[in-house]
C-alpha cells in the first residue's frame, strides 16, 4: 500500500493534504507499513497546524510508530511537540472489509532475491520428487500395499502444503503485491491447519501399519487389507478436515484487528490471534486443547506406543540379522515423525526469538516436504525397481 502524491512540488500541508489511500482510510504508515490513524482530527485541520508548528510532518511519520510502540499514545505527542488531540491511535479494522498484508520472511531486499531464488528451487524439487512418488504409487501394481497407499496420501499432503504456504513468497516477489483478502487469508489458515492434521494423522495410521508387520506379520494382510486401508485414509483427510473448524469458527466472529500487517508469509492462526483486539481466551483455548491436544498429542502418542510394542518385540528376535533388518523397516518412518514433530513444537511452543518461529515454519512447510520423498525412496529397493520400470516403458 502506498500513499498517491501530487507531481507538483507544493509546501508541506498541500502535499499531505493530497495524500490518498485506495482503501479510503486516512492515515499515515510507520517505518514497517503498518496503518496508522489520527484520533478525531480532521487531515486538512492537522495540515494548518504543521503549517505554523514546529513539528515537520516527516517528523509526524516517522514519530508514529515510536508513539504506538510504546504505548504512550497523548503523552509521546506532547513530549515530543505536537498537541494531545492530534495523538496517533491504531486503525481497528473491520473483517467485513479487511485485508491483510504479508509482511513476508524479511524486509532486505537483497536477502529477498536469495530467499526468493532458494524456496523456488525448494518448491520445484519438492512438487517433483512428491509427484513422482504419488504417480508411481498410482499406477505401478507392485506399490500398491498399504505402506506405499500411505505414503501416496503423505506425498500428496506434502504438494497441497507447499504450494499454500509458499505461494506467497513466490508471487509477491514477483507482483510487489504483498495483500491478501480477509477471506483467502482464512481459506489459507484453514486448508495448512487441516493439512498439517492430515500428515501427522497419516503418520500415525503408518505407526500402527509398521506395529502390525513387525508384532502380527503372519495376520498382516488379513489386517491391513484393503478396506482397512481405505477406512483409515479416509478418516485421516475427513478428521483433519473436521478438526480445524472450532477453532477457525472461533476466530471468524472476530470484529476488529490492531494491524493489516501480518508479521509472517503466511497467513497462520497464531500471527493472526496477535493482531486481534477482540478477547481470544475462547480461541486459546480452543487452540491449545484441539490443535495441541486432539491433533498434536494424540497421535504422538499414538504413534509412540505403536513404537513401544515396536521395539519390544525387535529387542526379542535372536538374530542380529532379524533385528537390522526391522529397525531398517521403521527407520524412514521414525526419522520423519521426529523431524516434523520437532519442528512443529519448535514453531509453536518454544520461547519466541527474533524471526524463529518464521525459520521453524520455512523449515516446516519447505524443507520436511522435500525430505520426505528422499528419506523413504534412496534407499527402497521397491520404489527403485518401480522408477527404473517406469523409465523403461517411457523409452
């Protein structure tokens, strides 16, 4: 968003008079861009006090943000020269005419060309190894067991999750255009919480299809057979579908925000519930008893008794050769649920540091989706015989 200016070279309280927003709004923006709003004070009127006061209006702009931030509102003014009733108050505005801007990763522009070069490579990487998994899954018979339907499911999860995340990064480089509407920042909000519920349910379900081969292989495919496989994926993608609406319900009836700037490049629940100036103790605790406890902790602990009766049961067999090969079998899973774990409790529980949230969420949403495919296929002898065929045919 920028301010409209007039070409003529004209004095102070002309030039600010002519100042415009194509949102309507007056005001004035702070060094980050974030919309101020002058209390009860018409432009024109200010206009003929900066005429005959000392104050400059570069100092009114640039004085701004320091009033807000420190939460003197009246007092800074009058410390610092201009009078009380002309104080500087943050813009609350409405969700039926709202939009957001994305303040993005960073503000340096030559970081943003090396950030911008960096996730492109990662996007395409990742849309290509996930979509070739997905494709072989498809349409190779020999993958067509309920670990590989599975991981078909997560390569997918993975695709739909970059692209909506990291679209933003891509496009406002590109457009300058950092804005987004109300109602696509919540359908953004919407589709990564029930994404992410989504991986971390399937993760789980692939938990308990590691526990059955390792602890009942001579009932497994009696089992896992195909409705099982179906019923489970099913409720995987309806649960995460489902488990995010309280929550996003909760946060929709929301009236007013403190900002238009979203300090993240995405629209997430937690930057979002920050700006808010309606009361969130509702929304905290839907928060943090639903998407921490329901869809968190649950299939953590889940997937760690599935482990449980995993190691056990391997700590059993006799022959190191018997043992190396089952903890082979469940190493590709296990080192995907410590990773994502870690790094989702990192972005949204650990002590917030300068920008470490958005480093725990780039890593999250880019780099995990591009691990994925390469920890479960380098090594797969299955996946390898399913490519090499593939590429056969394809000559």
């Amino acid at each position: 968003m920028a301010f409209a200016r007039s070409n003529t070279d004209v004095g102070p309280e002309v030039e600010f008079s002519r100042l415009s927003i194509s949102r309507g709004y007056p005001m004035v923006l702070d060094g980050v861009g974030v919309p101020m709003v002058l209390d009860g004070v018409e432009i024109s009127d200010l206009c003929s006090h900066l005429s005959s006061s000392a104050p400059s209006l570069s100092n009114l702009i640039f004085m701004a943000p320091l009033f807000l931030h420190r939460g003197i509102g009246s007092q800074a003014a009058k410390e610092n020269g201009f009078p009380t009733k002309y104080s500087l108050r943050t813009k609350m505005f409405r969700n039926e005419t709202s939009f957001f801007i994305i303040r993005g990763i960073t503000d340096d522009p030559q970081l943003q060309v090396i950030i911008f070069c960096l996730v492109l490579f990662i996007y395409l990487t990742t849309l290509t190894g996930n979509l070739t998994f997905l494709l072989l899954v498809c349409f190779d018979h020999h993958l067509h067991s309920p670990m590989y339907i599975f991981l078909g499911n997560l390569s997918l999860v993975d695709i739909l999750c970059s692209t909506i995340t990291q679209h933003n990064i891509l496009l406002s480089f590109i457009t300058k255009d950092k804005s987004i509407s109300y109602i696509s920042c919540m359908a953004q909000m919407y589709m990564f919480g029930s994404l992410t519920g989504q991986e971390l349910l399937i993760l789980t379900a692939m938990g308990y299809d590691r526990y059955v081969a390792i602890c009942r292989p001579l009932l497994y495919h009696n089992i896992m057979n195909k409705r099982t496989c179906v019923l489970l994926n099913g409720a995987c993608w309806l649960w995460g579908f489902l488990q995010i609406m309280p929550p996003l319900g909760v946060f929709y009836t929301f009236t007013c925000y403190s900002s238009m700037m979203i300090n993240h490049f995405f629209c997430d629940i937690l930057p979002l519930m920050k700006l808010s100036c309606n009361d969130i103790s509702l929304l905290h605790t839907f928060f943090f008893m639903e998407c921490l406890v329901l869809i968190g902790s649950t299939p953590f602990i889940l997937t760690f008794i599935s482990y449980v009766f995993i190691i056990r049961n391997i700590l059993k067999i006799h022959s190191t050769t018997g043992k190396r090969k089952a903890f082979y079998t469940c190493s590709s899973h296990l080192t995907v649920v410590l990773l994502l774990y870690t790094t989702l409790f990192s972005q949204y529980l650990s002590p917030e540091l300068k920008n470490s949230t958005k480093l725990f969420a780039l890593f999250n949403t880019a780099v995990v989706p591009l691990l994925n495919p390469l920890i479960y296929s380098l090594k797969n002898k299955d996946v390898k015989a399913a490519l090499k065929r593939r590429l056969i045919l394809l000559k």
